[in-house]
C-alpha cells in the first residue's frame, strides 16, 4: 500500500506541491490527471523519492520512502518510475534492449519473457530492429517494456501514451493495465488526457496549481464534476447559468456536456444554430442562446447554419450538476 501525507515540496522558491495526501491500495489502479504544469510529474518524483520533500512523508508497504539526501541512488527498490524521457541503447535491438533488465534465468526463461512483453507494447515485429531506427512512440513502448522488466511492485508512468500514435493507443493500454492487474503490480500514472485514465484507472487524482481538487473514481468525476475545471478535463463541457430555470438559485450554473443535450420541440432553451462539425460519429454543433451565451451539443446530422431549434435539459441532471 502507497500512502502520501501532507507532502508539500517548493521549487525555486515557489510550491509545486501543497499539503498532497492520499493512499492507494496494492494492485490498483490510479490516475493523477491536470493541466500542463499542475504538479502531475513533481508528485510521481517525490513518490519513487527523487526529491527532498519539505514537509510530509511518504509510505510504501509501511516503509518510508526516503530522498536523495539519504540515499546515495535516490529512488525506491520496490518501484520503477518512467519519465517522459528514455535511457535506451540505441545500437542494440528492441529484445536486446528488454533483456537488459531481466533478472538472470536461463536463456529459454529469459526469451519467454522477452517475447511477452514484446506482445504487451505490441512490438513482436520489431523484435531484431535496432532503436536507433525507431520512432519516437516506439522508443516510449520500448522504455516502457524495460520497466515491466524489472518487476515492480509498484510502477510510476509520467505520460505514458503521449508520443504514441492515436491508433495504437487503445489497444496498448488494454494490453498494459491487463497485464499490470494480472501481475498485480500497483500502477500510478499522470496524464492531460481523460482516455487514458477512463476504463483503465479505479482511482483519480485532480491536481491544479500543486493541489488535489478531488479524489474519486474517473466515474463518479465525470458524472458529478464539481468544478468547470474538472468536467473540462473530460470534454468541452456547457456552463450554462442557472437563471434560465425555474426552481434553481440565480447566482448557480450547470455544468452539461453536450452529448447530454437534446432537440426536444419542448425544451427549456431556445438557440441558434451558428456552425456545424462533423467528428466521425455524429456532428458538433456550435449555437447561440437567446440570451447570447454559446451552448454546444450533439447531433446525428448536420443542422443548417442559423435554424432555430430548442434544447432540453433532463431535470434529473440538472439536479446533480449544479454548482454554487
């Protein structure tokens, strides 16, 4: 079991991390997810003990994870942290590179392994091509096939899928949290990017500004957002003043995302439609309310620039998404 107390770490004089505490349980699954700069990477650093917190302590196991000033190799034996950077070699192949760090066994062992891993980042093909002919994304694959290696109890991922192509993404990360959950190994990861954290994290940690905003199940976030940061995280999301409803308070809004909107001849707002989007599997619409402000949702088609249409709210949503 992790368990962080009221860590708080200042660089160059100004707090990256402030007063951060929460546990995770062993063999689960948690994402820590924020805006660029909010403190994703300098909480995982502090976690695998690269920094010398100023305040608070953190836990693996009970055990106290110490910084540099106490170890002469910073860094937690039980786990293995991948930055966004690699340290591969670069003039020896992809099953050379991943070999490295296996333990010594028998050779038969060692390819068995190998060969498993190769298939979790989804690389068998490359298996006798040199890095240094890799792309940037097959590069992060590698380095992370290098840190299953190794066996943590405990793994540390900053931005795991940012340089891998878009097509690939999925399936690599049902390959790698199935085979974290199957090993058991505990996993935190920080990402910007909520696809990588729903369906696969049980556990997620909003940060910004060094601070955690909330600590729940990606789930339960994006159905009961507390803030326009935390559903914007998710998908463009509505904020669409309370005023406009009867029985609400006036000074509130509603945060919508605008796949929970509907054209309904009954609906509670009346808008214009400005520009329609087509993203695949149905078509964005941008519009304007009467009352001026933009409300955006979606469609199965495309509606003509400057139709009027009239927009439903279900009440029961309305109830849960308000905020003061």
């Amino acid at each position: 079991m992790l368990d962080v107390q009221e860590v708080t770490f200042a660089y160059q004089h100004k707090n990256t991390l402030k007063n951060i505490s929460f546990s995770v349980n062993r063999g689960a699954h948690t994402c820590i997810i924020g805006e660029s700069g909010c403190g994703k990477s300098t909480l995982l650093k502090a976690i695998y003990g690269l920094l010398d917190l100023d305040e608070g302590k953190v836990f693996w196991n009970g055990e106290q994870v110490l910084g540099p000033a106490f170890n002469l190799v910073p860094g937690h034996d039980k786990m293995k942290y991948l930055a966004q950077e690699d340290h591969l070699m670069p003039y020896t192949t992809v099953s050379e590179n991943i070999k490295k760090f296996l333990s010594r066994q028998e050779a038969q062992w060692s390819q068995q392994r190998t060969e498993e891993l190769l298939e979790v980042i989804d690389m068998t093909s490359f298996a006798d091509t040199k890095v240094k002919n890799l792309s940037g994304g097959q590069k992060q694959r590698v380095a992370l096939a290098q840190v299953l290696a190794k066996e943590p109890e405990l793994l540390l991922l900053d931005e795991p899928f940012n340089f891998i192509d878009n097509f690939r993404k999925n399936k690599l990360r049902r390959n790698l949290f199935n085979y974290l959950k199957k090993q058991q190994i505990t996993c935190i990861f920080a990402t910007h990017d909520s696809t990588d954290m729903l369906g696969f994290a049980d556990q997620a940690l909003v940060m910004k500004e060094g601070k955690i905003l909330a600590n729940a199940s990606p789930e339960q976030l994006f159905n009961e957002p507390k803030s326009f940061y935390i559903a914007s995280l998710f998908q463009e999301v509505n904020q669409i003043s309370a005023k406009y409803f009867e029985g609400f308070s006036s000074t509130g809004y509603f945060l919508i995302y605008p796949s929970e909107i509907k054209i309904d001849e009954k609906g509670q707002l009346s808008a214009t439609v400005i520009q329609s989007y087509f993203n695949g599997t149905n078509h964005f619409i941008k519009a304007q309310l009467k009352q001026g402000e933009s409300i955006f949702f979606l469609e199965s088609h495309a509606i003509k620039e400057k139709e009027k249409v009239q927009l439903c709210l279900p009440k029961e949503l309305l109830k849960k998404r308000l905020v003061e």
